[in-house]
C-alpha cells in the first residue's frame, strides 16, 4: 500500500448527479495535492456511480464505495472517516464547491495548533450563483479558553453558519467515538452537538478570504417550511436543551443564566435574515 496521504477527504453521496461533478473538480484540483479522496455512494439510484467511476479511472487518489443499501446518512458520513489512513480529514458534501486554496489555506492553521481549521462560507443558489445570507463570510472561529470558547459556541444563532466548521479541516484522531455518538444526536442538530463536544478540547480557529461555496436547500427540500419553524419552541430553535446535555458544572449553570442573552441574539439575528430575505 502506498505511504498515507497528508489528509484524507471523505466525500458522502446519494443521488447527487446533479452537483457531484462539480464538488469532485474542485477537490481533485486543489493546489495541496497530498490527498486521498474516499468516497462512498449510498445505494444511488441515479448516475451517481458512473459518475464516481470514471473520476476514480482519472485519478488514483480517488477511492469509491458503492453500499450495498442504503445506509443512511449518518452512516455514510461514519464510512467515509473509517476509510481514512491520514493523520487529518475533512468531510465534503456533494453538492458544495471549495475553492482551490481551501487546503493549503486550511491544513497548516491544523497541523500548527492542533486544531478544527475553517475558512469562510458563500451561499450558493441550485445554479451556482450567490446568494445573500447572514453566515456569508463570518468569522466562524471559537478559540480561547475552553469555557469561553464553548459559551460563545452555544449563544450563537444557528442559521449563523455556526453547523459549517463540521466540513472543516480536523485531526483525525479528534472524531472518535463519543465525538460521533454527539453526531449521531437525534433530537438536536447532530453537526451542532459533534462541535461543540469537540470544543471541550480544541479551537475552532477560521482563515478569512478563502471559501466554501455551500449550496442552500432548493425549494420544496425537507427542511421545515417557514410555518413550522414558528411553531417550533425557542428551546428548540436555539438547541438549548443539547447544549445542555452536553454541558456540566458550572457551565451548564451559565448555559442557563445566559439564556435570556441566547434568545436575544437569536431575534436579533433572525429580524437580520429576515431583512436579507427580502432584498
């Protein structure tokens, strides 16, 4: 077996025809090419395989797994990291574009701090274009003392982009098996709870100026429509009740003292997007 790339690259598809192609470009054409690429097709029904094929014939740091069924998603995200043999990984959806410095950018702020590396995000629309969102360039880094860093983690509004570090540079050995059980949350947002798990011992730290081109939901996605968003309780928007969980001492005590602030940063932000949403 050829020696370990610097990172591996975990690629989780199902039925993704219409944005893979794009996403596998941009990887393979990376300007760091010390890479592995694992990418695992969870029972497409679609030209997902064929697609993934012929980008495995081109190049041999591509490996490809088509499951036998459908695993579900969770699943397929867990395959992907069981395949890596690099010392650093990073996940990428199928649909989403990163742009070609985000490793080069990325690994080193990792291999220096041991670290969760990010960059910045850039909303896309089913087409590729921009798209207006209030997580566009932010500075999505959380460092610092680890209490501070995982307070101001979990008083930050959700639809901030806040969930995105998760397609971010990690050392591998960070996502081991209670990081994952904090993915596999059910009742909370799974990416969310996995961040700010790993908070407890490593920063988030952010590069500006270099992207993740991250498409949003095209209309008619299962996301919950606007009507059921306001249904839901502002415990439950804010994720209050995972953070919670899994939170102890006296931070959890602070969790609860400063949640009259979560709430407010959560209005405020949300009048904001509103006001993007009508431009």
């Amino acid at each position: 077996m050829s020696p370990a790339p610097r990172i591996s690259i975990g690629v989780p598809v199902y039925n993704g025809e219409r944005h893979l192609e794009d996403c596998l470009n941009a990887l393979v054409n990376q300007t760091f090419t010390d890479f592995e690429i694992i990418i695992s097709d969870n029972c497409s029904t679609d030209s997902t395989e064929t697609i993934c094929r012929e980008f495995e014939r081109r190049d041999p740091r591509i490996r490809y797994f088509r499951q036998a069924e459908n695993k579900g998603a969770l699943a397929n995200f867990v395959f992907v990291l069981g395949e890596a043999r690099a010392e650093f990984f990073m996940w990428a959806a199928h649909d989403d574009v990163f742009e070609k410095d985000w490793i080069s950018s990325l690994l080193p702020l990792s291999m220096d701090h041991n670290c969760i590396s990010f960059g910045q995000v850039q909303t896309i629309d089913e087409g590729g274009a921009k798209t207006l969102h209030i997580a566009n360039n932010r500075d999505l880094s959380f460092r610092g003392p680890r209490l501070l860093r995982r307070l101001r983690y979990a008083t930050e509004p959700g639809f901030c982009g806040k969930a995105n570090p998760v397609y971010g540079i990690f050392p591998t050995a960070a996502l081991d098996e209670d990081a994952l059980n904090a993915f596999g949350t059910n009742d909370t947002e799974g990416d969310v709870m996995m961040m700010f798990h790993l908070l407890d011992r490593y920063e988030i730290r952010s590069v500006s100026g270099i992207r993740i081109l991250k498409r949003q939901a095209p209309v008619g996605h299962v996301m919950p429509s606007p009507a059921k968003r306001q249904r839901q309780s502002m415990r439950r928007r804010t994720m209050i009740d995972g953070f919670l969980r899994y939170s102890h001492g006296y931070e959890n005590t602070l969790l609860r003292v400063l949640y009259p602030f979560t709430i407010l940063r959560y209005r405020i932000a949300n009048r904001r997007l509103r006001r993007l949403g009508r431009q």
